[in-house]
C-alpha cells in the first residue's frame, strides 16, 4: 500500500506537470501510427520507460511493427500488475471532415484533438505519466509493474497481442487495461448498461462465419440457365433471408451487462461464370457477438441448422459454411483486485464511485482473460464512442484524471 505522504506528493507531482502531460500526448497523436507505422510511437515512449527504470523488450512480427514489453521489477517481485494499451490507431477517414488536422494533436477549448487522443494514445500517455508521478514522490515498489503497448489491434492483433500470447511475453496476477470508459450524452441510449462513470469487465464473444452459395448447375452439354434453375443469387438470396430472421431474433436477447446481441452481414462476394452471364457462386460472411447469456455452441449450430434446413427443403441447394473465428465471452469477478482499488482511487480523484458493467461489444480483454489466465478491466475517463471518429479529442480535466487514478490504483495494488 502506498502512502498517504507518497499518493499526496504524486497527485501534486500530475498537477504540477500537467502540461508535460498535454505535450506528450501531442507527440504521441502527431506519430502518425496508422495500420503498419506504429514504430513511430514506439520510438518516443521507448526512451521513457527506460528512463522510468523499466527493462524493455520488443517482440515484434515485422521489424517495423513493434510490441513492447517493459517491467519495472519490484523488491520482492509480486503481486505482478499489468498495464496495457495499444499503439496503432484505425485511419482518419474523410480528413475534410475533420474540423482540425486529424494528427495534429491540436489544443482548443480545454481539450486535445486528433487520430488516438481516445483510443488509446491517451492512456499511453497516462500510464507514462503515472509512474513518472510516483516515483517523483519515491515510490518503491515491492510488486512488479509490466507496461505492455502493442501494434495491430485494430485490426486484429494478429502481428501484435496474438503473436505476444503465442510466444508467451508476459504473465501477471491482474491487469489494468487503459481506455475510456465514459459515453457522451448523445450515445447514451445506445449504451443503457454504462453509467457516469464506467469499469468494464465483460464483454461479448464473437463468432465469424464464410458461408458459399453456388446455383443449381446446368447439365453438362447445356451451359445456359433454362427458366426455373435457380442461380447463385436465388439460392444466396433465400439463404440471405431466413438468416436475417434468425438475426431480428437474436437482437431481441438482452443482457444486462453488454446489452442485445448482435448479428450483421458484410463482405459480399461473386465469381461471374466466364460461359453463362451470372454468378457461379456468392459469398458472404455473417459476424455474430454473442451475449453473457447465450451459449456459443448452440449459436454456432442455429447457424448450420438454417443451412441444412434450406438445403432439405429446396434439393440441390450447394452451401458451404465454415467458422472462420470464434471467441468466447469474457467476464472478471467483481472480485478482482483492481476493481476495489479503482473504485477508491477515482472516489479520490472525482468523487463519483464506477460501477462494474460489461461493453456491448467484442474486446480486448478476452486476450488477457481467456488465453493468459490474467483478471482484467477496462478504466479511463473520457468517451467511448469517440472512439473511430470524426474529431476524436479528449479532455484536459479527464486526461489528467485518468493518470491521477491510475497512479494511485497502480500504487494501492504493488506498493
């Protein structure tokens, strides 16, 4: 536990430097580090952690894409606490939309501006500063504290967080995940599970499905589509339509913490026959998040039920469906230790006690939970669904908050 004497100093020391704080943040925003480029962020907060005293490690899959693995190692060693968010940000979209430069990290109207400010460079900037606060006021650590900051998240992880569980980069007792955990007034109807202040340890699972329709195939010698042979798109079509009735079902399903399922279609395909003037086949893909309280295997077969059920009734209906991607649902005992911790530290810095809820959609967290076994939540004041969007900006006041609460939670749990 750290003391008084000690968490007093570090909240002075946040205030004192704020700007530094402000300016790092605008570095960080103006290291553009769209999809493949997040070497840009990684060789400003290299330095700093090293100067903080952490040993860095990098794990990267291409060279220009790091993942970073930084410890601070403590007198005895353990509890060992995890801090993490993620380097790359997704594109600006229309710049001309913008009403700033999207990596320009401009400053106006008490608030930072531009592509990450949110999600999740702001953290970065937090988790940075914290210790940076705390050992200004002599912070000596017994715990050991592992800074993890990766590439590829938004899409997908595959050259980032999947490839740090796959060799195995860290461990840790519980972890701290950095994001913004707060809706701004026009979403908060799409978010009925989230309150003023939010710590998000749940979150839905995903599966991914590629389903392939063919037409029923012409014989052999007649290449042309005689009238009543059904094409790919009469076949896909019909599938399309019952699937879209499974879907208006399963977004009827609520679940208090992360809200109704949810069952969409994208990425349409066709291969056009180079005899006959219309597709061979037609593929598409279905994404389902499954809620708390469905069960993923009985989702996954409804998915095939349909399939099987058409192909019964209409003959030689040719489908082919495979998953491409599952992940289960996550949720963290209210229990675990950085809940508690977080909950006094943001009593202490604001005044209003978060509550534990769950996000209405597929996460990060699942990475930590499921596949390494570490207890995680989400915390950070600022918006959410400001996430991904046209003028993404943060907060002065919230920035500042979220690093006062994270020194204080990191200094509660290893001091």
């Amino acid at each position: 536990m750290v003391t008084n004497r000690i968490a007093e100093q570090a909240l002075q020391y946040i205030a004192e430097h704020q700007e530094e704080l402000v300016q790092l943040l605008q570095r960080l925003v103006r290291a553009k580090s769209v999809h493949g480029n997040e070497e840009r962020v990684a060789q400003i907060i290299w330095p700093e952690l090293e100067a903080l005293g952490f040993e860095v490690r990098n794990f990267p899959v291409e060279a220009s894409r790091p993942n970073l693995v930084a410890t601070f190692p403590g007198s005895v060693g353990s509890p060992r606490m995890l801090c993490y968010a993620h380097m790359d940000t997704v594109g600006p979209g229309d710049e001309t939309a913008w009403s700033v430069d999207p990596f320009g990290g401009e400053v106006k109207d008490g608030k930072i501006w531009g592509r990450g400010t949110c999600d999740h460079k702001g953290s970065i900037a937090a988790f940075l500063m914290a210790l940076r606060a705390l050992r200004a006021a002599g912070f000596a650590p017994k715990g050991s504290l592992v800074y993890v900051f990766d590439s590829d998240e938004e899409r997908g992880g595959r050259q980032g967080m999947r490839h740090l569980v796959k060799v195995n980069a860290f461990s840790a007792d519980f972890g701290l995940y950095g994001c913004t955990t707060q809706i701004s007034p026009e979403s908060k109807a799409n978010f009925p599970m989230f309150g003023p202040s939010n710590i998000i340890g749940a979150a839905m699972g995903a599966q991914v499905f590629k389903i392939t329709v063919r037409g029923t195939r012409p014989p052999r010698r007649n290449l042309m589509y005689p009238p009543g042979r059904p094409t790919a798109l009469d076949n896909a079509l019909g599938l399309l339509q019952l699937l879209n009735e499974h879907a208006e079902k399963v977004r009827k399903r609520v679940c208090p913490l992360t809200g109704p399922s949810r069952m969409h279609f994208q990425g349409v395909e066709y291969a056009p026959s180079p005899l006959v003037g219309m597709p061979d086949e037609i593929s598409f893909k279905v994404y389902r998040r499954i809620n708390l309280l469905e069960d993923p295997d009985e989702e996954r077969e409804a998915i095939f039920n349909i399939i099987k059920d058409l192909q019964s009734k209409k003959g030689q209906v040719e489908i082919e469906a495979e998953i491409l991607e599952e992940r289960p649902q996550t949720r963290v005992s209210e229990d675990m230790p950085v809940i508690p911790a977080l909950k006094r530290a943001a009593l202490a810095v604001d005044g209003v006690e978060p509550q534990y809820t769950g996000a209405p959609s597929l996460t990060g967290l699942g990475w930590f939970v499921n596949e390494q076994k570490i207890p995680i939540v989400m915390f950070g004041y600022g918006y959410l669904d400001f996430h991904h969007s046209i003028d993404e900006h943060i907060a002065i006041e919230d920035l500042v908050k979220s690093t006062k609460a994270y020194a204080l939670t990191i200094g509660e749990l290893i001091g």
